[in-house]
C-alpha cells in the first residue's frame, strides 16, 4: 500500500476510534484537533449535481402500504386517524411521509393538507397552530393568543377531510394533544388523517390511534443500491467491486443516514472511493460495529476548509431550527481568518453541502436557489464538535429559547468581553432598545439582533472594532447611527425586511469592505447615499435607490460593482441624471438572476420622458443569465429589443407601464409565468407578442404555465392569431386570471390544456370566445354582472368546478345539462341572487352556497337515483328556511347549515338521508334545540357538531 494510503487510512482509523465511549472530554477533543490538523482537500472534487432522489430507499411496499391505511381511512368509523411513523434518525420517516403526502391519490382525496415541521424537539401548541395555518393556507401568523387561534384553525379544518403531518416530534404533553384533538380535530370531516414522525415508541403510544407504522431496515440489496447510486451518480462509469460492498456494510449497516453521507462523499472524493473499492476496512481498521457518528465524522473530515467551515458554523443554531442560507453564509465569512478563503465561500456552499446529504428540509425560491434548510439532529451534534475544534467558537445568546420565556437573559461559553457571536434566541422580543451595553461585546464578530423589535440602535455599536457581521433584519428601526460606518472590519450589514427604514448615514462610503449590504423590502428607504461604487467587493445588494441630489446613489455607482450577482432591484430610475449613467452601470457585466426596474408612476407623461425612459432601459441591458425580471412604471411607448432576446428568462412582470405595444415574448423558451398589471394605455394584444416563427414545427410560448392580465382598463381585443400548419400556442398552459379588463371581449380559443381560470371585474363575453377548453377546468367569476341564466357560461363544457363570487346582478341557474362534468359549484356572497332552483346533474358532487342575505328559496331536486351529491353547505343566508327537494339527495354524506337562523329540517328528510355521516349545524338556534331535545334524528350519523361542540353518536 502506497504511503499515502496509508497515512489516510490511520486517519480514518483515529476518526472510528474517537467516537467510541470517551474517557474524557479533554482526550476526545485533543483527538479531534488531531484529526483535523491534517485534510485530504486534494482529492475532493467540488459537488456540481444535486441528487434529489434516492430510489433504492424504500421497497415500494412501505409506501404502498402506509398509502392504503391513509387512503382507507374514510372507510372505517373514524373521524380522526392518527398513524405514527417510528424509526431510527436518517431512517427515511420524512421520505416516506413526503411521498404520501404528495401522492396524486392523496392530494385528491384530502381538501386540507398541512405540513409542520417541529422546531427544537417539543411540538408546541402556538407552533403547531401557526404551522398549519401556513401550510394549508399559505399565510404567515403572529397572533399568539390561543383562544383566537384555535378558531382559526378549527374554522380551517372544520368539516373537511384533511391531511396533517407533524415532522419531527420527539416530545408531547398530553394536554397539549387533548387540546388539538378537542378544539381542532374534533370538527374535522370522517376520514381525516394525521401523520407524525418521530424516533420514540412512546410520543407514538401517546399520540396514535394505529399501530405505530416501523419502519423496515434496509434490505442488504438495497443499502448497497442506494450506496452505489451516491457513489457514482453523474460519473462515467460504475466500478463496484466486493470489497465496497462489504466495506459499506461494515461502515454503515443499513443507516439511511449513513448511506447517504458515505456514499455522497465517495462521489466526490476519488482516493476515499478507491480505498474502498481496494481495501478490506474491517480487517485493516478493526470495526467492531457500524457507528453513524463516525461515518458523519469522517463525511466532515474529508471536507475541504470552506465548507466544513459552513457545516460547524450550522451548529449554533438549536437543533431543529431551519437555518437560513444567506444568514449561514455571510456569518461564515464573519468568522474566516484568512482573507483568500474569501473567494471560496458564497451560496454554492450550501448546495454542495445540500448534495453531499448533509442538509434536509431545503425550500427553494423561483430561481432554484436554497432558501432553507435543516439539520438532521445526529449530524447537528457532530457538528457541535466540530465547530468547538475548527472554530473555537466563543458564543453568546441572549435566551431562553421558546414562546414560554418569561424573563431575558445572556448566556454564553465566556465572558462577554470574549464573546465574538452574539445572537438572539428565535423568539425572543427586546422592544424597542438593547438592555446590555453593547460596549461590554468587544470582540464580537457578528451580531444577530434581527426580529428583535428594536427601534433603535446605540451609538456605542462603534466600540465593536472586530465586528464583521451586523444583522437587523424583521426590526422596527428608522435610523442607523452614524458611529456605524466607524465599523471598518463590518462585511455584511442586514437590514431586509426593515419596512421603517428611511435612510442609511451619509458616510456608509467609509465601510469599504462590505460585501453584503441587504436592503431587501425596505420600502420607506428614500434614497442611498453616494458612494455606493467604492465597495468593489460588493457581492449582494438586492435594492439600489436613486436620489435627486449630489449626494444620492445613481447608476454610474453601479460601475466598479463587478462581483454583483442574485437579486437586484434599482428604484426611482426617473432621477437617473444622464443617460450615460445607465450605460457605464454595465449591467451585462454582473450576474444577475432577478432584476427588478421601476420608476415612479406618473400620470402624466411628455415625449421626452418617454424617450428618456426607452433610453435608459435600452442601456441596463441585462447578463444573458438573467431568470427573473420585472419592469414597474416604464414610460416609453415601446420596449428595447434586447428583453425579446433573455432566453433563459423564467418568469416577466411589467406593471403601471405606459407603453402602446408588448415586446415579443412568445419565443422565449424558458417562461414559464408572465404578468401583465396596469398597462392603461395597451388596447390589443397583437400578433408580434409572440415573436417571429421560423421553423415548420413552431412553438410558441413552449413553457408558459401561469398568464395573468390585472388591471388593462383599454384592452378590447386580443387579436386572432392564425396558427401555421403545425404551430402550437400556449401548449402549457394551466392557469388564466383575467381581471379589471372590462373591454376585452375575447381570448384565444385554444386554451385546451388550461386547469384554473379566474375572470374578475370584466366582461362575460369572453368565456365565449373559449371554443376549446381544458378538461375538469376550475372556474372561478368573480365581481362582475353575467347573463340571468348563465348563457354566457355555455362554452364551459367542461368545466370540474364552478365557483359564482359577488356577482352584482340577479341570475338563475337553470338549467345544469349545458354542465355535464360539474362536480363542485359554489354561489358565494351574491347578494342579488333570490332563488336558486335546478335539477341536480349526475355528476355534480358538491353544491356551496354562502352569504347570499336575500336568498329565500332553495330547490335541488335530483335527476334519478343516480344522484352523486355527497356534499351540501349552506350558511350564511338568513332567509332561507329550508331546502325543498333534500330528501332526494340519497347519496348525501355530508350537511353543514351555518348561520340560517330560521331553517328547518323534516324529521323524514334526516331519515331518507341514509348515508349521511357528518352533520354540523351551527348559528341556527331553533333547530339546534330541536335535535338536542330529540336525539333519536341523529344516533345513526357518525359525526354530529351542534353550535361549537362535538355530540357523541348513538346518544
């Protein structure tokens, strides 16, 4: 064996041998400092390819059979059931859940699903309520006052069939459980389901009504698939040989967790993956037994510096926590003690870390690019031991962790004069100032105050002469002090979603070696200060505002900024001074991928603004790289030529622009969402939108998947467009909002691959020019008058789900056979409407009718037998006092009356619905009465809420 193999194989030996039973702390970390004296950095390939799936993780039986218990679960007598899934950490729990959760069967049967990830280890009650509002709604909430928020939730989830996952729990009070259950799960439809993953039998026993799911253990076959599949992914060629089979057992057994990582980093390390493959590491390195610690310890050793710098900086986040990549990255440049480690360290980091299997959890933004992540809690741990040889990181915090934290306090691993990371604990709120004397920190390297509440910051922040790292961000703060700009040392200065920021100090020039200055939606920002070209090492600055003074930004500063790249929008550019300005800014230069332009609307407009308009956009022509751009409050009459050439452009949106005609966008092959808002002079949309087309087989808007029109109040005409033999328009597209466009009268006919469509605050006539349209289509008609017996909804042939909102004028639905595919219809908030009286089609499977105050009769008699109405809502209409003809709905499982305090029920109709199951009637006093008094209409129904509370059945 050569010498250095040799030499890496002790290495390896030591890193197996540390990780056995410690006799002490002091050994175990002279050991580690040891081991990490000496890196095999030249052998490491840097990871370019992100592998995202892992096909040999599971036998398809453990999915296929969770699968049927979550899909079956309608058919039992349950309202709720709760199936725990149990396994070792990196066992592939979350996996499995993910590939139920996003399964087409699931995603059907299930209207609510929400996925919480568990902060920390504790599923909380405010986290788990504010986790689902966010998952199933898309809304982030702040309200922590429980009473309110389980009214929230519970209005969220109440009488459908949800889908919930709880990710991550490893601990659970009881009461908190019986809390859930009573006030949220308790008014869920039959057949809910809630997934939970954990690692421990008795969260499982505690929470589930199932026998706990277990996860099997790898088949050998498939530990040395998945293992082999990490290895040599995007390589040229395979080359296994026994020894790597029988080295990957020895090393990893059948740990998911250990797979990944062993296999990743023989991807991307060629003296590991040929030892491997070369020499018997039982024999050589005397294994006793599979130790995933080790393996993650070795994954780490084999790190070059910069990224195992990025992974033990990961540490000082709590367990759990998702780590944001920006933060992760610019607090590791804080800490680099060696300035030509500088041109190592930028986003790729985390995703190569992300591709090595060191990171779960990753959200991603429009461009691809990692937003977030999380750290599985075995890696988290070795992590912690890293960071304490490799960092000697002196940390402070001020905490507790967790919404229960009654008092504030500072903690940290030395005293504060040493201290040289300061952070603020997750959820903890300062007010509007800082108690501590930020003068005590005088070593202090980076700062995290961000979501604080401050408002205000001390001049003493001078005092912090080593200080590199500075964030602000989420707090109320107005003014920064200027004894800031004092801070030479200062690289990353966050003040991102600082919404009362209005300006920076006029000597910001001074911070010459900045090169992260995040001003990200700060929208009371009035202005940069000049001298914003000095910092050439500048990196990251995702907002620019141009002044009209001297002494403000402008264009030319942009000029030295060469190392610019990610997200860039420059506002007011109605104060760029000369036109070449905005050539020297040399956009094309920096690698941008979203790039946001806007000038301040005006209502009027002269020939000159308008040619200077064109002009300077013309020249802040963009790289070629460009994925994102958006254009607010152009000017000219017409757009520069280069925007029809961004052929790696994924999403356009051009707003309050006074152009005349739209550039040529159809030939770009990448887009994949366009909008179009408050363009008050375009008056058709013609032809030369979709580019010149050359070729026999043309496509044109290839990828285009969401077309919005907002707010066009002179577009009457989208012109017909003849199609040459074999061009394709629009070939897929799924969703078409067209909204505030009273005058346009028609859209393109060929729309047949479209799933969502919404028309609001415009004309009827254009569903008529829809002569093809896309099978089981959502259609939503929203604020706006339409014909009195929906004629203008005929061409919807198809259409899956109809929902009528706040239409203004009186109507009747009559008849229902122009719907043969209807399954949902909804009459929301139409105040006109006075009856609504139709045959009930075969197909229609759900009818919502809701606030509609001068609604007074309901009449939905059934075709036949055939009948599939299953589901039937009405709420919020006070003069309705019944729904004649029920009792023909046979198949009706589920009615909910809400808010009809006159309505009734025939003792005969609740008996001709035999198969109903669920049954919730609130706000309808005297028939609430009624069924409390005589209980025998309602011992059969399987689930019955009455106002706010739960009947038991057979009562």
């Amino acid at each position: 064996m050569e010498a250095s193999a040799k030499s890496f194989l002790d290495s390896l030996r030591n890193i197996f041998e540390v990780t056995r039973p410690k006799e002490s702390a002091t050994d175990y970390n002279d050991v580690l400092q040891k081991i990490f004296e000496d890196t095999p950095h030249d052998e490491f390939i840097n990871p370019v390819v992100r592998v995202t799936e892992f096909p040999y993780l599971f036998h398809m039986d453990p999915k296929k059979l969770l699968l049927s218990q979550v899909i079956d679960a309608h058919k039992t007598s349950k309202q709720l059931s709760v199936i725990p899934i149990v396994g070792v950490c990196g066992s592939g729990k979350t996996t499995l859940a993910r590939l139920v959760y996003d399964d087409r069967e699931a995603t059907n049967q299930f209207k609510v699903r929400a996925w919480v990830k568990v902060e920390g280890h504790e599923l909380k009650l405010l986290h788990a309520a504010h986790g689902i509002l966010k998952s199933a709604l898309g809304i982030s909430c702040s309200i922590d006052d429980v009473d309110e928020l389980d009214e929230i939730v519970r209005d969220t989830l109440h009488s459908e069939r949800c889908l919930i996952v709880f990710d991550g729990i490893e601990s659970m009070s009881k009461d908190s459980w019986s809390h859930m259950v009573k006030h949220w799960f308790d008014f869920v439809d039959l057949g809910s389901v809630v997934l939970i993953t954990t690692c421990r039998i008795d969260v499982a026993n505690l929470v589930g009504n199932h026998t706990p799911f277990e996860l099997p253990q790898l088949s050998e076959y498939a530990a040395r698939s998945m293992s082999r599949h990490l290895a040599y992914y995007s390589l040229e060629k395979d080359v296994t040989t026994p020894f790597m089979a029988k080295n990957v057992a020895a090393l990893c057994g059948d740990d998911s967790l250990s797979l990944r990582l062993f296999g990743s980093c023989m991807r991307y390390h060629s003296k590991l993956r040929k030892l491997v493959s070369s020499v018997d590491f039982s024999d050589v390195m005397r294994l006793p037994a599979p130790d995933a610690s080790a393996v993650i310890l070795m994954c780490v050793w084999a790190l070059p510096r910069h990224l195992r710098h990025c992974f033990a900086l990961c540490s000082i986040f709590p367990k759990g926590y998702p780590l944001n990549t920006q933060k992760i990255i610019r607090m590791s440049i804080a800490h680099l003690d060696c300035y030509h480690y500088f041109s190592d360290i930028d986003d790729s980091c985390i995703d190569q870390l992300i591709s090595m299997s060191f990171f779960t959890d990753v959200t991603y933004n429009d461009c691809g690019e990692a937003v977030d992540f999380r750290m599985p809690d075995l890696i988290h741990t070795t992590a912690e031991d890293v960071a304490r040889i490799i960092l000697e990181l002196k940390l402070g915090r001020i905490y507790s962790i967790g919404e229960d934290a009654a008092t504030l306090s500072f903690a940290g691993n030395c005293d504060s004069g040493h201290v040289e990371t300061l952070i603020l604990a997750p959820t903890i709120c300062l007010g509007g100032v800082l108690d501590y004397s930020l003068a005590e920190f005088l070593n202090l390297h980076s700062l995290d105050l961000s979501c604080s509440g401050i408002r205000m910051l001390s001049e003493d922040i001078c005092a912090l002469e080593e200080l590199r790292y500075l964030n602000l961000s989420y707090t109320l703060i107005e003014m920064l002090p200027d004894s800031i700009t004092d801070l030479s040392e200062l690289r990353t200065l966050d003040l991102s979603w600082c919404y009362h920021l209005k300006a920076l100090p006029e000597r910001l020039r001074n911070l010459t070696q900045m090169r992260h200055l995040d001003l990200y939606r700060c929208e009371s920002l009035s202005h940069l200060p000049s001298g914003i070209g000095y910092f050439e090492n500048l990196t990251s600055m995702p907002l620019l505002v141009l002044g009209n003074d001297s002494d403000c930004a402008c264009l030319g500063d942009l000029q030295r900024l060469n190392k610019l790249r990610g997200r860039l929008e420059i506002r007011n550019l109605e104060n760029a001074r000369e036109i070449s300005d905005a050539k020297s800014a040399q956009l094309r230069s920096k690698n941008l991928d979203h790039l946001g332009l806007s000038w301040t609307s005006s209502s009027s407009r002269s020939k000159a603004d308008e040619y200077d308009c064109f002009e300077v956009l013309e020249q802040l022509e963009p790289h070629e790289r460009l994925k994102v751009l958006d254009l607010t409050g152009y000017m000219g009459s017409k757009f520069p030529r280069w925007i029809s050439f961004m052929y790696k452009l994924i999403k356009i949106s051009i707003s309050d622009c006074g152009c005349l005609e739209l550039p040529a966008l159809g030939q770009l092959f990448r887009l994949e969402e366009l909008q179009l808002k408050g363009m008050r002079y375009i008056e058709r949309i013609s032809p030369e939108i979709y580019g010149d087309r050359d070729g026999e087989h043309d496509v044109t808007f290839p990828l285009l998947k969401k077309l919005g029109l907002y707010d066009l109040p002179m577009l009457f005409e989208w012109s017909k467009y003849e199609l040459p033999n074999s061009s394709i328009l629009f070939p897929r597209l799924k969703t078409l909002t067209v909204e505030g466009c009273p005058q346009l009268r028609n859209m393109p006919s060929y729309l047949n691959t479209l799933l969502h469509l919404t028309i609001c605050n415009s004309s009827s006539w254009i569903l008529h020019s829809l002569t093809s349209f896309g099978v089981r289509c959502s259609v939503l008609i929203k604020d706006m008058e339409i014909n009195t017996r929906l004629m203008h909804l005929t061409p919807l042939h198809y259409v899956q789900k109809l929902v009528l909102f706040n239409i203004k004028n009186e109507f009747t639905i009559h008849p229902l056979e122009e719907f043969p595919y209807l399954e949902h219809l909804g009459i929301l908030h139409c105040h006109q409407v006075r009856s609504i009286r139709f045959f009930i089609p075969p197909s229609l499977e759900k009818l919502h009718i809701s606030d509609c105050p001068n609604l007074s009769l309901i009449d939905v008699t059934s075709y036949s037998i055939s009948s599939h109405l299953k589901e039937l809502v009405v709420e919020d209409c006070p003069l309705a006092t019944q729904v004649e003809n029920m009792s023909s709905c046979l198949s009706l499982r589920k009615l909910i009356i809400k808010g009809c305090s006159e309505f009734k029920i025939d003792h005969g109709e609740l008996n001709d619905l035999k198969k109903l199951e669920y049954l919730l009637i609130s706000g309808c006093p005297n028939l609430e009465r009624r069924l409390q008094m005589d209980t025998s209409l309602i011992s059969r129904i399987p689930c019955v809420i009455l106002g706010d509370r739960k009947v038991s059945p057979h009562v």
